[in-house]
C-alpha cells in the first residue's frame, strides 16, 4: 500500500512544476527505492516508469534514504548525452521517513545563462580596457589643449604690448613729422644761413614718413595676428569644452560598465549557488 505523503507530494509534483516553470523531471520514491510516480520532462532525457527500482545502496536515493538529508547532485553530459541537475530531499511522516522526491531539470538553461554571463563580463571587461584607455587620451588631450590655450594667451598679451609699442613709435613719427614742418617753417625765416637747417629737416621729414609707414604696416601685421590669435582662441576654448565632457561622458560610461559587469558576476554567482529549486 502506497503511503498517504507519498501520494500528497505526487499530487502536488504538477503545481511544483508549474511555480518553478522548469520543465523538470519528478519522481516520487517509496523507502524500497522504487519509483511510485514520475512526470517526467521534455527536456531531460531520462525517464523512470513507475515500478522501477533503483537497487544501488550507493546511489542519491538510499543516501537520502539513510541519512534523511537533502542531496544536490550535477550530472555531466557524458553520462547521459545531456547535462542536468537536481535534488533528492527525503519525505516525512510523523518524524519518519517514508520516501524521496526527486527534482531533475536541464542544465542547458543555467549552463547558457552563466556563459552568456561570462561572455558578456569578459566583453565588458574588454570595453572597459578600451574606455581607459580613451580617458586617459582624453586626459591627455585635455592637458594639452590647456597648455596651447595658455600659450595663446601669452601671445596674444604679447602682441597687445607690441601694439602699444608701435602705438607709441606712430605718435613718436607724427610728432617728429611736426617738428621737422616746424624745423623747415624756421629754415626758411632763417634764409641763407638756414639752409643746412632745410637738409636736416627734409630728412626728419623724410624719416618721420618712413617710420609712420612701417609702423603702419606692423600695426595692420600685428592687428591681423590678434584677430587670427582671438578665432584660434575661441575654437579652442570651444574645443577645450568639448573634451570637458568627453571625459565627464566617459567616466559616466565606464560606472555603467562597472555596475553591468557587477550584475553579470551577481548572476555567474546566483547560478553557481543555485543548488535546489
């Protein structure tokens, strides 16, 4: 006669299936070892028929049987041409033991997941190689783009003194240019005797013109330079700006990384540690 537990676990085997969503195999073992009900499973390839018993003292089933202890076992493919795993956990009675169920699923499931897991940590793991190396580029880049802009500042405050300098030579010509009218004005009250006084000021003259003319030039060099130097200034500032947030870009990106290959690892870990259902 089969025992009344024994019946309520097997009653119960469909709803287990059901609440785990596995497609597992279950059988339910009387304290003879042998099988009193099976469901078996669509994706294990071992199948019990009711009656069969299991005469091997050694096996999961008398263990549990004897020790009264849940067994968790791993099954590898080249026992049965499919991995899979399950449990044994003993059935009580009234503080007897009166039977086993079994627990059987794929490994095909788990086993994808962790090498999904471990394809995906070690992609990640790759990634976050290649944004290191991009930050620190950035970084890098960064550290250079501050330097030109400080380089250009420092022309541009050396071409504004320049500029000053011309400035002051232009008044310096326009006003040479003033007093050699005034030497020639004098020159020729002065008549004969000023007429050496007339070469000299022609000359000042002649000199305050080439000056003011050169000074002009430069002026006009100088003026263009600081313009160029301005745009150059504003792209890279502008520049400057977007690897700012290049970098700030990246060190987001990589705490993503981060937190996605922890999750990875927390499921490589869930699955390892997965030893019932």
């Amino acid at each position: 006669m089969i025992n009344q537990k024994l019946t309520e676990v097997a009653n119960c085997a469909p709803l287990i299936k059901q609440m785990t969503g596995l497609d597992a195999a279950i059988a339910v073992w009387n304290t003879e070892g042998e099988v009193i009900a099976y469901f078996k499973s669509n994706k294990v390839n071992i199948n019990f028929d009711v009656g069969y018993k299991d005469t091997d003292k050694n096996s999961n089933i008398h263990r549990v049987l004897r020790t009264g202890k849940p067994s968790y076992s791993k099954i590898p493919k080249e026992a049965f041409g499919q991995a899979f795993e399950g449990t044994a956990t003993p059935i009580y009675d009234n503080g007897e033991i009166v039977g086993v169920v079994t627990y059987i699923y794929s490994s095909e499931v788990r086993d994808g997941i962790i090498n999904n897991a471990n394809a995906l940590d070690e992609s990640i793991t790759n990634t976050n190689v290649s944004i290191n190396s991009i930050s620190e580029n950035s970084i890098t880049l960064s550290s250079n783009m501050n330097e030109i802009k400080t380089i250009t500042d420092s022309i541009v405050d050396k071409v504004n003194d320049a500029i000053e300098i011309v400035t002051s030579i232009q008044q310096n010509a326009k006003l040479s240019n003033i007093l050699a009218l005034n030497a020639s004005i004098e020159s020729a009250r002065a008549g004969e005797a000023g007429k050496g006084f007339a070469v000299v000021s022609d000359e000042m003259r002649k000199f305050s013109k080439a000056s003011q003319e050169a000074s002009d030039n430069i002026s006009n060099s100088l003026n263009e330079i600081t313009k160029s130097l301005r745009e150059a200034k504003k792209h890279i500032d502008s520049s400057q700006e977007v690897v700012n947030n290049q970098a700030t870009s990246i060190n987001n990106l990589n705490s993503i990384f981060e937190n996605v290959t922890e999750t990875a690892k927390k499921t490589i870990d869930v699955c390892n540690k997965i030893t019932c259902i």
